[in-house]
C-alpha cells in the first residue's frame, strides 16, 4: 500500500508500505479521508516543533476515516462496509493518569503520527489501516467521509470547551481563527454561548468565522482598538480560547477578560511573558488543553445529528499524488482553512 512518509523538513515522499492484518479486536480500514493538521505541518515545513525532531522516517497525519475492508477476531458492532472515524488516541489504559480518566495524558500515549517517541509512532496517511475496534466511530448515512475526517480537530476544541467549564451564556473571545480557532466557534456555540467575538490578522479567515457563528470579528493588525474597546470596566469577556500561540493575544486577551474569568490555551508557540499583575489583579485562571479522548466519540455524534455543520471549513481535497501541493496549500493561510488527502 502507499503511505504519506516525512523523512525530514520538506522532504514529503509517497513510499509503499507493507500491509497491515487486523489482529483480534482489530479492524481494516481503507483511509479515504485524511486532513492536515497543524503538527502535520511542522513536521513538514521544519523537520518537528519545540524539541520533538525527526529521527527517522515516519508516516504523517491521523484526521482520518474511511470503511471498513476487513474484521479481526472478536469484532462486534461494526460490519465490513460501515464507514468510521478513526480516533488516533491510543492510551495504554493501565499507567496512572489512564486509571484517573486522564487518558489524553497517558505515559505510553500511541497517538499517529507522532514523533515524540523513539521509535516514532507510525501515522494513518496510508491506504488502509488496521486500528482497534474501540477508536472506530461508525458514520452516519447522509455524512460525507471529509466530514467524518473533521471529527478528530472538533475533538479538540470540545476539550477545550470542557476544560473552560459550563459556556452557557457566557461572552467569548476566541484569538486566532485557524482550523482550530473556527472550530472552537462552533464548539462554543453548541455548549451555549451567548456572544463570540473572533480576531486574527487576516481578513480572509476572519470571513470565514463569521459565516460560521463569530457574532462578531476584528481584524487586530488593522483596528487593534476595535478590541481594546472591551477593557472597560475592567473586561468583557468569560471565557478566552486563545488559538494562535501569539504573545500579543494572549495579553490582549487578558486585558479584555473580565475578573474571575477563564483562559484556555490552545495555539501553541514558544514562551511567551504574561503580565501577571492583570491575572492576579482580576484572578483569572489560565488553562491548557491538550488533545482528547471522550470528545471524539461526542464530535462524531454531533457531525452524525446534523448538529454542526462543519462543512464550510473544508479548503479543498487532494488526491495521494499530490501530497506536497496539498501541504503546500494548507500552509497558506491566505488560501486554506483545512484541506484534506483523498486516498
């Protein structure tokens, strides 16, 4: 089979791969459907991020879904022929923070595509797959598999959401209007929100976040105090999801909050200083938010209800032959919002 394989910064190859057999509690998937993700894109522009590098060849990406080809021993619940999301969380299930539910912190975490480990956790960028039984969302009928391929970044941000507390008629700020940053629009607004406000410094994506639920969207390279505005009163918003990684957002964020309200990181950057006389002063809790586990059978099941619609963040699909003008694409902010390998 062929399989998406980084080997270092810019340097993309399509290699053939053995195939796999599904073991018991296993099934086969044929990938269909993979999205780029932000981690994908490091890899491929810079070789890793922070102190994660490539140390050897490795298969990219894990925003996958496709229909199952074969079933292991065992298998119950799914059919040859349904179609699934496939989660690309892989917790051991027995380390200590698998025991207390905090799967997405597991110690021998088997997340795709992921370098952080040696030897690097092999990625689902391949025509078939053979996945656990458990990380298999069945897809309804009438959901196309590029949606179905959504549901592993909406997972995110439903995380995200989760780690914020209740949103119900709460005001919020989302900083950075990405894939992430517009997903977490449409998370928001499914928990309750009762205002979005959504900057970046773009106007195309800015665009985007409006027609996606942004009550509100500031360009804040061309009107910064169209944002300043909301530190009257010592601060405006709830609750801040902070999606670009960016120094600056994070301190115009905590300008706008309001006290004792809540900060969740998400965009991730380098070390960034706080002003810690605004966070103590109004007692604001900053959060981070790292990946998923539950959420990713809750996005499936809004996706399958028709209770998002995440179709309009989907730039454009690209066949497997094409996978280094696909992630060229995708690294264009001006173009993309998320693009997708067809395989």
């Amino acid at each position: 089979m062929k399989a998406v394989v980084i080997h270092a910064a810019k340097d993309l190859r399509i290699e053939e791969r053995e195939d796999q057999v599904p073991g018991p509690g296993q099934i086969e998937v044929q990938i269909e459907a993979g999205g780029i993700c932000g981690s994908d894109l490091h890899y491929y522009n810079h070789g890793g991020f922070g102190t994660v590098r490539l140390r050897e060849p490795m298969i990219l990406g894990h925003e996958v879904a496709g229909t199952i080809r074969a079933l292991g021993e065992g298998v119950s619940g799914l059919s040859v022929g349904d179609r699934v999301a496939v989660s690309p969380s892989r917790p051991c299930g027995t380390c200590d923070y698998c025991q207390r539910g905090q799967q997405n912190h597991c110690l021998n975490m088997r997340f795709y595509g992921s370098a952080m480990p040696m030897p690097h956790i092999q990625g689902a960028f391949r025509q078939r797959l053979a996945a656990e039984a458990w990380q298999c969302h069945k897809v309804a009928d009438g959901v196309s598999i590029n949606e179905a391929a959504l549901a592993e970044p909406f997972a995110v941000t439903l995380h995200a959401v989760a780690r914020a507390g209740s949103l119900l008629g709460k005001r919020v700020l989302v900083t950075g209007c990405g894939p992430i940053g517009a997903l977490a629009i449409i998370a928001a607004r499914v928990h309750g929100a009762r205002e979005i406000v959504a900057t970046d410094v773009m106007h195309g994506v800015l665009e985007k976040a409006e027609s996606i639920g942004a009550d509100r969207v500031i360009n804040v390279a061309s009107n910064p105090d169209q944002l300043a505005a909301y530190a009257t009163n010592k601060g405006y918003f709830d609750v801040h999801f902070e999606a670009s990684g960016n120094a600056q957002a994070v301190r115009s964020g905590l300008e706008v909050l309001k006290p004792r309200s809540v900060l969740v990181q998400l965009g991730l950057g380098g070390d960034v200083s706080i002003p810690q006389n605004l966070v103590v002063a109004k007692e604001i809790e900053m959060r981070g938010t790292f990946r998923f586990h539950e959420e990713f059978g809750l996005a499936v099941d809004l996706i399958n209800a028709g209770r998002v619609d995440l179709k309009p963040l989907l730039t454009g699909v690209f066949p497997l032959e094409e996978a280094v003008a696909a992630f060229e694409t995708a690294g264009d902010r001006n173009r993309s919002m998320k693009v997708q390998l067809s395989f």
